[in-house]
C-alpha cells in the first residue's frame, strides 16, 4: 500500500507575535518559498503521492497556497483551538494504511526527510542525539535501539535520549494502533493535549525504530528566532 502524509496545520502559532499577520504559520516563507510548499514539494520529491493537510486557523489561506498540486487533499479541524490530537484525530480515516505523520512548521534538508522514507523501519521516527532537554522539545527515549517514550522531560530509563524533528512513520499495524488510541482518547472527552502525548501509548504495542539525523541542520519554528534560523540554514543549502 501506498503512503498517505497526514501534515497537521490547524495551529493558530500564538506563541510566535506579530509577523504572523493573522496568517497560518505554515505560511512563513523560508527562501522564497512557504513552509507547508516547501514540505509538500519535498513529499512528493520523496515519491509520496497522497498528502492530507489538515487546516483550521485561515485555513483558506492553506488551501490558496496549494490549491491544484496534485495529490493534496484538506480536512478542517473545526477545534483547532483546542489539543492538537483533535487535528490528527481528523484524519483518522488515512490511518487505515502506511502513514507519515507530520508537524507543519518543520524546516529540514530533503536529505534528511528521505532517511525517514527509506528507513528499513516499518516504524520509526527521526531524532536528533546532539539536542538537549530544555522542557520545550519532544524528547524520544530509546532502549536496545527501540524508542520506548517521548516526554518534554527525560523520564524512566534510556540508552539514547534525542529530540523528535516531528515526523512518524507508521506501517499498517502502527498507524491502525494509533488511530485505536486517538478514537478511545476522543471518544473519553480527552481533546486538550498534544498528539504525541498518546505515543507512549503506541510505543508500548508497536516497535518503532529511529534514524538519527545528528550530521544535519533542520528547525522547528515556534518563535522569531527560529525563523531566522531556517533562513540562515536556506542560505547556505542547495535545498
């Protein structure tokens, strides 16, 4: 079966200020390009042919921007004021098969989301051993090279601690598990947490594995700083 890229993008981004402009975050341009083009482009680069992008805030403005790649499909999260599992929650209906599960504000090399897609792991995420724990980054924590729990926080036992760059792939079983523990989680009123606040949860029943992406330059974008980050790193890359 083919791969579906879910790219969560409802987000309002209070956190970054005022060059926001009203405007979706994903919207940000890095290099002449906006991030949620970039990430798309890049996707279907890396042969993925079906991408589901789920909106909310201005979530016109997303649509705009992509209207006609082919492939691209919207879903609209009408509470995307609320947790982000709502947002994945969405698109639970592509969950049904091999999955990339991915945050919008996410800039990287197309190196580094290739090692992702060729990965001999059915499951696995993309972690960066060289990040260290400030309390604001997804911490992955692995034992005998399985990935055991993802926290804010290091908790619990690990071999490996390294921040998440906020993608997950997942095999049928992985993504049919993982569409099992946000329909309980709903379905129980629990709308007001993150999504990767249910991967334990799927750690704890799927294998997943990691590549490690400590040689590459890639950023989340939560403020300004980081922003500017991506465009320094834009400037000296070929992509």
């Amino acid at each position: 079966m083919s791969t579906t890229a879910i790219i969560l993008a409802a987000g309002v981004g209070k956190r970054f200020g005022a060059e926001m402009n009203d405007r979706p975050k994903a919207l940000l341009e890095v290099g002449g390009e906006t991030l949620i083009a970039r990430l798309v482009r890049q996707l279907r680069e890396g042969g993925v042919e079906r991408i589901v992008v789920v909106v909310g805030h201005r979530g016109e403005l997303v649509e705009q921007e992509l209207g006609g790649v082919p492939g691209v499909s919207f879903l609209h999260n009408p509470e995307y004021r609320r947790g982000a599992i709502l947002s994945l929650w969405t698109a639970r209906e592509s969950l049904g098969g091999p999955a990339l599960v991915m945050d919008a504000d996410v800039y990287l090399p197309t190196v580094m989301l290739e090692r992702l897609l060729r990965s001999a792991h059915e499951n696995c995420f993309l972690l960066d051993g060289s990040a260290s724990a400030t309390g604001e980054e997804q911490m992955l924590h692995v034992v005998d090279g399985r990935v055991t729990d993802i926290a804010r926080s290091p908790r619990g036992p690990y071999d490996l601690l390294g921040e998440s760059v906020g993608f997950l792939k997942l095999g049928t079983e992985g993504a049919r598990v993982l569409r099992e523990l946000l329909d309980a989680r709903v379905a129980a009123g629990v709308k007001d947490i993150e999504h990767e606040e249910v991967y334990p949860e799927l750690l704890s029943r799927v294998v997943t594995g990691f590549e490690r992406v400590d040689d590459l330059e890639w950023t989340e974008i939560d403020f300004p700083a980081d922003l500017e980050r991506a465009r320094e790193l834009a400037c000296g890359q070929s992509d």
